[in-house]
C-alpha cells in the first residue's frame, strides 16, 4: 500500500484544516496506510470530484468505472488512476479499495451501493441515496450489520455559512422561529435524460440541497405537503435525444417541524436564473428564516454560499457575515469523508440526515398523489452544528 510519511501528511493537511468548523479532520497524529478510493460513474459530476480527491493527503485514487469504456480509459489517463473497468462486478472483483464514490444516474444508486456493501465496501454516494426511503433505510441496516459507513451528498452542512446560521439559531438569538424559505432552480440540465425519466425529477437533484439546509438548520420534519407538476413536457437530451419528460420538474414542498415552525422549498427544472446552472455570481438570498428576535438570509446558493445576513432587534441594519465559505466545496464529500474513515472520526455528513430527506422527497410525491398531509417517521441526530 501507498503511505506518505508523517511530516508530509501534517504538511500537506494544513490545507484540511483551515476547514476545521466544516470537517472532521483536524489533525493527523499518526502514520496510517491511505484509504483506497474507487470511483464509479466518469461523467461530468467526477470532473469535479477526481480533482478533489487527488488533492486529498489521505486518499490513493485506485480504480475507476463507467459502462462507457472510452469514458473510463479517457478519465483514467487524464488523472493517471491505475485500475479501469466497465461493470461494477469486475471493479469490486478488482484492485482492492476501501470505499466506493458512486457519481452514477441516479436511478442506479441504491443498486449499485447494495453491490459495494455487500463487498465489504464503504460507500459515498451522490444524491439521492436510493430511489426510496424503504431502499435507502435497508441499505444503512445492511452498512451497520458489515461494520461499514454508508454517507450521500449533498455536503451544505459543512460549509462555515451553515455552521453560523446553526450556531445563531442554537444560541437563541433569532428568538422563536416561525417559517422559513428556501428556493433553487434552472432551466435543466441537457446532458442526460435520467434527471426526466422515472426515478429523476427535480426534488432528488435540486430540492434536495434546500431540504438538507432547512432540516439541518430548524430539526426533523414532521409532517410535509406538497405538489408538484411537470411544466416541460419534453426535452432534449445529449444522450437520448427527445424524450417525454416523466418525473416531476416543479415542485413546492412545505414541512412542519417542532414548536410550530413551518419551512417551504420551492425547486424545478424551468427557472431561468441569470446566473446559470453553475450559480456563478449569485449574491442574493436562497434560504431566508424569521424569528420574533431576528431574521436571517444565506447570500448565494447553498451549495456555493457567499455569506450570512441578519438583522436584529439588537441592531435592525442587516450585518453581512461568514463572506468566506473557506475550503469548502460541493464536491468534497467523498474527500471527507475519506478523511473521517483515515482518522477514525466522524463527519458532520451523518446518513441519517440523507434518510430523512429522502424520506420528505417521496412524501411529496405522495401528497401530491393523494392530496394529502403525510406524516413521516425518520429522524436523525440534531443539531448538527
């Protein structure tokens, strides 16, 4: 196995910490053999992770897959990765490697996450988990009973602009929260049709980032009401051409959280946004929350946030805060996580968080099904921060 010596590894890990309210890791005491890394999935999300995770002191990338072998051969030179394979079951049958990064279409997730832990495998998946909070739970049930660690984007929970929004609300300075708000759209990738077809949708892909901010900043939900709509009826996709577009690309979601609080998500492929699928410049709020004491904004999107609003009664001029989102980035999660499995810690990522928004997804589309209030049973440790 590849190891780097101690001195180099603090060296090079004073990049990590800079990071300390967001990761796990905070300082490395001692030599250890570097966590293997296998990636799944070469399209374009891993454009953004492989980087990443080469970067990481505490990573050795081993192997690579995508059922596209051109693909796969292409990524693999580019980043000079040793072990190429075009099936999962070769790649786990393969060079040996510790945790699984699924960068797969979504609907192949729950799939192929089962075959890694089967394996022995620890797994970082990109969002959604699975295709169903029945799927998703069965899989972390599987984890535990291996001794394995199971985790899913998205990561909004480590930047340092959540860490103060949470800490904000925790020291009570908000006074009692009422509602909260929190949107993110575009006008829908064309690359693939898999976020169209069944099992995609806008809630999985877009809604989930807001779902995780506002459970993770107000506590579990209790119960969600929701609709949702397809505006778009067909599309035109990269690898499928014309399609007829079957999972939702609108959606409205509103959740009951404790003490009365009532947060809404708004989220959908048909939302022209001036700064683009990327969010490149995007200085205004995404997630707004009212209390009796204070109310308070998160300036950029969630997943790239430029900094924190608040106003008082204290002091009724909204202040800017947190401007420096630090090292953090969207794409670090398998890094992390990684990380956490190298120093034996745990991350802020906890899966049970990605359960429980899982769960509100398919609550959504249930109450837009039946025109109903539905109540949900997850929940996950809270507060985060």
């Amino acid at each position: 196995m590849k190891k780097v010596s101690r001195q180099d590894f603090i060296f090079q890990s004073g990049i990590l910490a800079a990071a300390a309210l967001l990761s796990p890791i905070h300082s490395y005491t001692k030599e250890m053999d570097q966590i293997k890394v296998g990636v799944i999935g070469c399209g374009k999300v891993s454009q953004a992770y492989l980087p990443h995770l080469l970067k990481s002191p505490a990573v050795e990338l081993v192997s690579v897959c995508d059922i596209v072998p051109e693909r796969v051969y292409e990524t693999a030179e580019k980043h000079t990765i040793p072990h190429q394979y075009d099936n999962i079951e070769a790649m786990l049958e393969g060079a040996p490697f510790d945790i699984l990064v699924n960068l797969t279409d979504m609907q192949e997730h729950g799939r192929l996450n089962r075959q890694a832990l089967e394996k022995g495998r620890h797994v970082w998946s990109e969002k959604p988990l699975a295709n169903s909070y029945r799927e998703g739970r069965s899989l972390l049930d599987l984890a535990r009973a291996k001794g394995l660690k199971l985790w899913s984007a998205p990561v909004v929970v480590n930047s340092p602009q959540f860490a103060f929004m949470s800490r904000t609300i925790q020291d009570g300075k908000l006074g009692k929260i009422a509602a909260a708000h929190g949107h993110y759209g575009h006008r829908g990738p064309s690359w693939s049709a898999f976020f169209y077809e069944k099992g995609g949708g806008s809630l999985p892909d877009l809604g989930v980032y807001n779902l995780s901010t506002l459970t993770g900043l107000l506590g579990p939900a209790k119960s969600v009401i929701a609709m949702t709509s397809i505006v778009t009826e067909q599309r035109t996709t990269g690898n499928k051409g014309e399609i007829e577009v079957e999972a939702e690309d609108n959606a409205m979601v509103l959740m009951e959280h404790a003490n009365g609080t009532l947060s809404h998500v708004q989220s959908g492929f048909n939302y022209f946004d001036p700064y683009g699928h990327e969010g490149t410049g995007q200085n205004r709020p995404t997630i707004s929350i009212w209390g009796t004491k204070a109310n308070m904004s998160l300036i950029g999107y969630d997943w790239a946030p430029f900094g924190v609003e608040l106003a008082t009664l204290d002091n009724r001029e909204t202040v800017r805060y947190e401007t420096d989102a630090g090292s953090y980035l969207w794409e670090e999660g398998a890094s992390v996580v990684s990380e956490s499995l190298y120093s034996n810690s745990e991350p802020i990522i906890n899966c049970e968080h990605a359960l429980h928004v899982l769960e509100i997804i398919e609550a959504a589309r249930e109450s837009q099904e039946t025109g109903r209030r539905i109540s949900l049973t997850s929940t996950f440790p809270y507060p985060l921060v």
